[in-house]
C-alpha cells in the first residue's frame, strides 16, 4: 500500500468520486509523490515528527513520569490526499474528520481499539479535567477515561456532528459552511453550496463513500428522518446558521 497522499495519483485517470483504498507499486508511489512535490518534503516532515514524539515519550521515561502521566497523540483533522477529487479539509468525507487518537497512560487499557464515538472537540477538555482531578467547565463533551479504561457499561452518546466553516464569505455559491451529523453506520451532511448540497453515505455498506443515497428516491423517507435529526440538533445547540443549510 502505497502513502495515502499518493494513492489517488497512481492508479490512472481519475474518476468522479475515487476511493481512496487504492493498492499500487512503489515504482508508482515514488513516481506520483515526485510529481506531486511531495517527495522531499513530506518523508522527512513524518520522520521529525516521530522522532519528536519519541524525545517527548524519552524524556517522561527518564523523569519517572511515563507510568503516571496520560499522553493523548491526535490531529486537528485529516486530509483529502486526493479522495473524491479533494486534497484538502474542511468536507466531510472520511479523510478529513475522522482522525487519529491514540492514547498511553495510567489507567489505559492497552491494545484496544474503541469504535465508540468521540469528538476531540468538546470531549478532551473534560477528559484532561478529570484526569487532573479538577471540575470541568459546562460543555457539550464528556470525559473519554470510561472508553480508556474498556469499560463497556453506561451509555453513550449516538452521534456526533461536525461543522465546517472556511471563511471564504459570500461566493457565487453562497457563504462556504455546512453541517453534518455522523453515526456508527450513517452519515448525513448538508452544505450551503454544490451541485449536490445534500450526501447521505452508508459507511458499512459503503465505506469509500462512494454512493450518496441522498440523490435516490427510495431513499426519501430515510433522508427526511436524517434532516429532522440535524434539524432537532441545530435547535438544540441555538445553531441558527445550521438549521438554516436545511431544505
């Protein structure tokens, strides 16, 4: 497998909505990182910035810390690298908002993979909050030590949304901002500009994204459950500039 900002790059023409899962040679992998400009500068952008983590994970070894400190390894968002003909953030396909968390710590299970929704938006602060033993701040988060330590009782949240909103102002399009609401198996977003404005995506059946049930009538019923949901949500959070992206 190829590096994910090559992927799309190495495997012929494009087509309208590319899956990202593409497998190719390394011959095509060093050839579409040396034609995209990356090949000088992203290796060594990678190696610095685990050789970073490693001086930080070092140097809490030699202090005594490692076994009673929690270290959360995560990103602001993703990338495109291509997919679907985007090479950047700010859609709401799987490359750009569904980013890595990796956390080490007391109390952490070790070797798990937690497929319960998190948002490192709202939920680090009170996570951090509690770890240091202090009352978090009134927020829509929750603290994340039940999914670090594998607990499986309780309840949790069954979605999470996510916003986008770039800046760009008023285009021909129209203000570049939307909203989307992502569950364990679906995923409804709504932008305020596009051919298509409306994407709705079975990540099981269709984890490329490749499908947008939204364009197809026998869908319409489902569709319209997923707008009262956001809808319901924009309500709730006084999102006035959300509720207003909805047909």
């Amino acid at each position: 497998m190829c590096r994910p900002s090559a992927q799309c790059r190495c495997a012929g023409p494009m087509k309208e909505r590319p899956n990202i899962l593409l497998v190719c040679t390394d011959q095509q992998s060093s050839t579409a990182m040396s034609c995209a400009g990356h090949s000088d500068l992203q290796t060594p952008a990678m190696d610095s910035l685990a050789a970073e983590v490693g001086r930080l994970l070092t140097a809490l070894q030699e202090s005594g810390h490692d076994e009673d400190t929690l270290v959360l390894f995560t990103s602001d968002h993703g990338d495109g690298a291509g997919a679907h003909r985007w090479n950047q953030k700010t859609a709401f396909w799987e490359e750009s908002i569904r980013i890595p968390l990796i956390a080490r710590g007391p109390g952490v299970l070790r070797g798990q993979i937690e497929p319960r929704l998190v948002s490192t938006g709202i939920d680090l602060l009170p996570t951090l909050c509690e770890v240091a033993g202090i009352d978090a701040p009134d927020t829509d988060g929750r603290s994340l030590q039940p999914l670090l330590r594998g607990d499986q009782g309780g309840t949790w949240r069954n979605h999470v949304a996510v916003e986008t909103s770039i800046g760009l102002g008023d285009g021909p399009g129209g203000p570049a901002v939307g909203r989307a609401l992502v569950c364990e198996r679906t995923k409804y977003s709504v932008y305020a500009m596009g051919r298509n404005r409306e994407q709705l995506v079975d990540l099981h059946q269709d984890p490329g994204e490749m499908v947008n049930l939204a364009v197809e009538a026998r869908h319409a019923d489902t569709l319209e459950k997923w707008r009262e949901r956001l809808r319901a949500h924009c309500a709730q959070t006084e999102d006035q500039a959300g509720a207003e992206l909805l047909p």
